[in-house]
C-alpha cells in the first residue's frame, strides 16, 4: 500500500531539506507593557484533549509528517523568546475538560494557561461557561481579520458564544483547517470505477456538472451486480445524507428575510430540500442503503458500494484501509455552481485561553508567536505532500484543503438546530410537517447564540 512509514519519513527529509531560515518577525504591540523577545523562563501549560494517539501533539501524530517538524517549532520558540510551553492531557478529553475548566476557575486554581480542544464540541460549551478569555479582547496582538494565521470566521464560530470569539485555529499549519469533521463527503472506490468503467463523479466535479440531477443519474448506474455481489451505488448514515442536501440547497441556521434573522424553519428552501431528499430515497431505494452505523468506508473498502458518505475526519483511516479512493463532496442543488461547495462541520481544533489566567496579553502573544508558519514547509508543500502521503489524486488533496472555506457551523455541540431534528424526521414527514412541528422550537437559541454570532461574523467581514 502507498501508504508506508517511510515515504512519510522521505518526504520530512525532503521538505526539511528544502527549508530555508527566515528572518524572526517581532511583533511589537502598542499600549502593552510586555517584552515579547523574553519571557524570562516563564513556563505555560498548554492543556490538550486526549486521545487515542498517545503521544500527539496539536493533534499531529508521531509517525505524521509534521510531528517532527512542530517539534522543532516549539523548539525554536523556546528558545529564542526563553520561554517553556508544555503540553500536558491530564485534563481530559471533551466535557471533562469543559468541567476540570471551571472547577480550576472557580476554586481559583490554575490548571494550565491554554487549552487545545478536539472536534467533540466541548469548546463552545466551554466558552459558554466563562472559563475562556474573549480573544477579540486583544485586537493589538491577535488580529481575527488575519484569517491565514487564525482561521476564517466561519470556522471560528464552534469557539464563539453571543458574539464573542474564544478560540483559533493554527491556520499556518498544515491540515489544522480542516482537522474536524466536516461533512458530507462521497468516498469513492476507484478500483471498482475503473473495473466497471464508470465515470468518475471527480470529472463531473471538474467539469461543474456534479449537482443533484447527476447525483439522480449515476446512482442507478453505480448499482452493480457481479454475479452473486450486490454493490450498492452508495451506503451511509442518513444523517450525514440529510447534511449533504442540507448543504447542496444552502441551507443555514440563518435565514435572512427583509433584514430580519429567521430560523431555517422560515426559510421555504427547507421543503424544496426535504421534498427532494424524500423523492430521491423512494426512486432510487434500491440502488443505495442507509446504515445504523456511520462507519462506511469499510464496507466501500470490502467491495460492498461504490461510494460511501464520510466526513474530512474519517479521511486518515480510509486511506488505512484502501488501496485507491477519492472524494468528492456532496453535490449542490442545480441551481448553484458545483465549485460552490455547501458544507457544515460540528467541531474543529482550536486553541483558547483559560480565563484564570494571570495575564491574557502574555497568552495572547504566546499565541501570535506560536501560530507562525512551521519552518520547512508551505502551503504548496502541504497539498503535495498529502498527494504523497495520503491520496492518490492531487485533485483530492487540492479539494480536501479548501472544504473549511465555505463551511457552517451546525450548532450540534450545544443542542444543535432545527437541521439536526430534521436528520432523524424528513424520511416519515412531509416537509411543511417538518416545519410546522418545529414552530418556536429555535426561538431560544436564535437569541442567545446563533443571532448574536451571526452579526458578529458579519462584522468580520467586511
């Protein structure tokens, strides 16, 4: 399998080998009294979830190809600003974070000055409960506008809460972008596309014909029967289905009338959508199967389908599995251009300040530093090296680096949104009872959270 330790290990020693030192930017920041070329030794906990991968650090594997190279970025930064940075996971992984968080605030105890979260949805929570500092706070030292270095606001939104931004993403840094779950993709077996000679629904992306009217004439097609094999066109949760023609007719919490900041539930997009997705299931049942179970890269490994739904996060242990595969998103309603991608994602990493902290400007500049860009390797590098190490296809490295870009946020790790309640209803109601079921049901959390972000994020960007 393409996917061997030491072509990741070969394409470290050629991207370190190419790196070139680049003059250290200090920044200097106004109004702050604050020597940012030494911190006199000081030492910061850096409190990350825990995980499975023991050992990671900001998520990067030690076999990944970037481990090494963080390594030496932290490094670098220690000692050149004489500071310590320590990275511990004792804290826990999702709510245990989120209540040792305010456990430590409250009994006014400082477990650690940062913390890194994963994608299980525990930032927003934690930012809802006061134990996060508000980074647009600090605007002299972390500029949210910089969205290269922190991240696009889209992205930032799961770290927000009534407007406030309490985290970031170590954009700079290969994969961090998209190191969450965002949703919905159709993983593609490509052996069994050229072994039957179907056309790829990557062309058709090429092309920009990939909308649903496409998705409607090659699932048939992708039905095979091989003697006593059925292979599905696709299989998948019906879930992450309802998110992928969520996503294809644009449909966000949000929906802006005359001005006024509506529920989705106002948006008559809704029924179209639902209506679609219900015609869809009832034509095409035979061809594709919803799963009880969202693992169903294994079965498209197995031979059993030819596309599966997955999201960016199951992506590493797809390529674990199978020989040959490629992605391609949902497609988008036929209306839309299919470059256009619409996607949601429930959690991504981001890195926050405790708000017990003694001095969040001193947090606020480990930060800013510690968010450059990784020496020995670009942008340009990332994609050729996921070609390398992950993909079979630049064209799925180049797309899986640009999903974050048009993604939303669906609100699912604080009770969701009224698209969630739809995943589990529009397969036994009509759309307008789906709508007229959910009638002030969004009321509460439009208020509290999603309005008040929205306007914030619309302030961003301008």
């Amino acid at each position: 399998m393409k996917k061997k330790l030491f072509a990741i290990l070969f394409v470290v020693l050629f991207i370190t080998s190419c790196a070139t030192v680049q003059e250290e930017i200090i920044p200097e920041f106004e109004k702050i009294d604050l020597s940012v070329k030494n911190f006199d030794g000081k030492e910061y906990i850096i409190a990350q979830d825990n995980t499975n991968d023991i050992g990671n650090i900001f998520f990067y594997s030690k076999d990944s190809l970037y481990y090494d190279l963080l390594l030496a970025h932290i490094d670098k930064i220690e000692k050149q600003h004489n500071v310590q940075l320590k990275i511990i996971t004792s804290l826990g992984i999702g709510s245990d974070i989120q209540n040792n968080l305010f456990t430590s605030l409250v009994s006014d105890i400082k477990m650690c000055d940062f913390v890194y979260f994963g994608s299980d949805n525990a930032n927003m929570r934690a930012a809802q409960a006061g134990t996060l500092y508000p980074l647009n706070e600090l605007p002299d030292i972390i500029d949210l506008s910089d969205s290269e270095k922190y991240g696009p606001i889209n992205i930032l939104e799961c770290c927000m809460a009534k407007g406030n931004v309490y985290g970031v993403i170590p954009n700079n840094w290969p994969q961090k972008s998209n190191d969450g779950n965002v949703s919905t993709l159709f993983v593609i077996n490509e052996t069994l596309i050229q072994k039957y000679g179907l056309e790829d629904p990557r062309d058709f992306y090429e092309q920009n014909t990939w909308n649903l009217s496409k998705l409607e004439e090659i699932t048939p097609l992708f039905h095979v029967e091989d003697g006593d094999k059925d292979i599905k066109a696709f299989l998948g949760h019906s879930a992450a289905f309802a998110r992928g023609f969520s996503g294809a007719y644009k449909l966000t919490p949000i929906y802006e009338k005359d001005g006024e900041l509506l529920p989705v539930t106002s948006n008559p997009t809704l029924i179209t959508a639902i209506e679609w997705a219900r015609e869809y299931i009832t034509k095409y049942a035979d061809d594709f199967t919803f799963l009880s179970r969202w693992d169903a890269w294994k079965d498209l490994s197995n031979g059993d389908c030819v596309m599966a739904l997955g999201e960016t996060m199951n992506i590493i242990e797809i390529a674990k599995e199978m020989e040959n595969f490629g992605i391609v998103p949902f497609p988008v309603a036929d209306q839309y251009d299919c470059k256009d991608i619409g996607m949601t994602y429930s959690a991504m990493t981001t890195m926050s300040i405790f708000s017990g902290v003694e001095s969040p400007e001193e947090c606020a500049s480990i930060i800013d530093i510690l968010f450059e860009d990784i020496e020995g390797v670009s942008k340009d590098d990332h994609v050729e090296s996921l070609y390398k190490t992950l993909f079979f296809d630049k064209r799925d490295a180049e797309l899986y680096v640009s999903l974050y870009k048009n993604a939303v946020y669906d609100y699912y790790g604080i009770g969701g949104t009224s698209l969630q309640t739809i995943e589990g209803l529009y397969q036994t109601k009509t759309g307008q009872e789906i709508v007229s079921s959910l009638e002030g049901v969004m009321d509460e959390q439009m208020e509290i959270n999603i309005i008040p972000n929205y306007l914030a994020m619309q302030e961003y960007n301008k």
